[in-house]
C-alpha cells in the first residue's frame, strides 16, 4: 500500500458508519412507534366498550388509560346514541420527536336499547369472535473506495429493511384498527337483532362510519350478528369480520328488602 492511500479506508468508514447508526436507530424509534400506535388503538377500543356498558365515565377513562401507553390524554365523550374515546400520546423518544399519536373508537351505548322498549333481558352482554386474517489485491488503488462501496451496500440493506418494516408496521395498525371497528360494529348490530336485520345493520354502519371505517356486510340470524368492516390506511385497506351475542339474562340476586338487585354482563360461549 502506498503512503497515500494509508488511513483512507479509516477515513471512509468514519465518515459512513454514522450514517449507518442513524440509521439503525431511526428503524428502532419506528418499531416503538408502531407497538405504541397499536397500545392506543386497543386502549380506545377498551374504553368504548367500558362506555357503552353504561359504566360511569370515570371507570372508562380508567379502563383506557389501563391499557393505553403512561402518559396519554384520554377523551370520553358521548355524542347520540355513540360514546366516543379518544387517545392521544406522544411517540417515544425525547419530546415525542415532534409526532403525536392519535387513536379513537366508537361504540354503540346499550342504554338506547332500553330505551326503545327490548325488555325482557335484564343486563345484556356479548361475546366477541373476531376473525383475524470482485475482490481487490493489496495495495495500490485498490484499496481506494473499498470502504465506501461496502458501506453503501450496507446503507442499501438498512434502507431496504427500513422500509419493509414501515411497511409493515403500517400494515399491522390497520388490521388491528378494522378489528376494533368490526368489534364495535359487531356489538351495535348484536344490541339491535331483536330490532330486525335493517336496523341492526343501521347501527353497525354508523359505529363503522364515526371511526372513519367502511361496513361491507352486515348479517344478522336470529340473536347473531356478523359483520365485516374495511378501514382505508395508505394504500393498505384490510377487512375483517367480526360476530357477536346473543345477550344474555342474568341471574339477578335479591336484595334484604326483596329488590333485586343488578347483576353483571356474561359472555356467551
């Protein structure tokens, strides 16, 4: 090896390996990105169930705070016949990294089947089924530029597997979000199947519509409900199908001064 050209490899690789430990830590920061965007997804769903329970306010906040990630600001308001929650934190890293993540859901209140008259089924619950689918010598000028094409192939790779894992993490949020929504939707048309096909599906497409998702079928047999939504993320458009119910009655236990008194929600197998 020739004098000028001693040290040039070094020189390379410490002005490209930087770029490379961006790099990697830009994939990390996006992985934790993608598992806290899910936490709120699921955090919002949570809650809306625990609304349209009819539980106070409070125990919902609480439920979605539970399972969101530490730190978020939760929103649960009702609005007609829907309790909306909503979810909002700051991305990991110092301050967030400027991006905030957001999540919400919408679900059906149950108190608006009393309402209508359905009698005879005390407190009511459902169970959920959601579908989810040339070498160089030494020496001379050879060693020249050796450093930069093996870190540019390594940049190339590391690009690569950036994008794939965006990709893929993009992919995920919006399955995990259309099941939410399927969830939710499922449950609206469980609460109105005694109320007829039309109906119940009227419901579901509305709890589908305020989360911004697409109902694409709607079944309604008997006490059984099934439904499939689609939710639009990018280009990625994932459907899933959901079913729900029957209600259940529960036994209701007798007070002292003969008032019975109210039972919890139980699932059906």
């Amino acid at each position: 090896m020739r004098r000028s050209d001693r040290g040039f490899v070094t020189v390379e690789a410490a002005l490209v390996l930087p770029v490379l430990a961006l790099f990697t830590v830009t994939l990390l920061w996006a992985l934790a990105t993608a598992a806290a965007q899910i936490r709120c997804v699921d955090a919002a769903r949570a809650g809306a169930r625990a609304a349209a329970r009819s539980e106070p306010v409070a125990a919902a906040e609480a439920a979605t705070r539970a399972a969101a990630p530490e730190g978020a600001r939760v929103s649960v308001t009702r609005s007609g016949e829907l309790w909306r929650v909503t979810v909002e934190v700051a991305a990991p890293g110092p301050r967030g990294m400027g991006v905030t993540l957001r999540a919400g859901a919408a679900a059906l209140a149950e108190d608006t089947v009393g309402e209508a008259g359905v009698r005879g089924h005390g407190v009511r619950g459902s169970v959920v089924t959601a579908g989810r689918t040339g070498r160089t010598g030494r020496g001379g000028r050879g060693d020249r530029g050796v450093a930069t094409v093996w870190t540019a192939l390594a940049a190339c790779v590391v690009c690569v597997v950036f994008g794939v894992v965006l990709a893929l993490g993009q992919a995920v949020v919006a399955r995990h979000r259309a099941g939410g929504v399927a969830d939710l939707a499922a449950l609206a048309a469980a609460d109105r199947a005694l109320w007829g096909e039309e109906e119940a599906c009227g419901a579901a497409a509305r709890v589908a519509a305020a989360q911004g998702a697409e109902l694409l079928r709607c079944a309604v047999r008997g006490e059984l409900a099934d439904v499939t939504a689609r939710v639009a993320r990018g280009r990625y458009r994932p459907e899933v199908r959901s079913r729900a119910g029957p209600p259940v009655t529960l036994p209701q236990e007798v007070s002292p001064q003969g008032a019975p008194a109210p039972g919890l929600p139980a699932a059906v197998p």
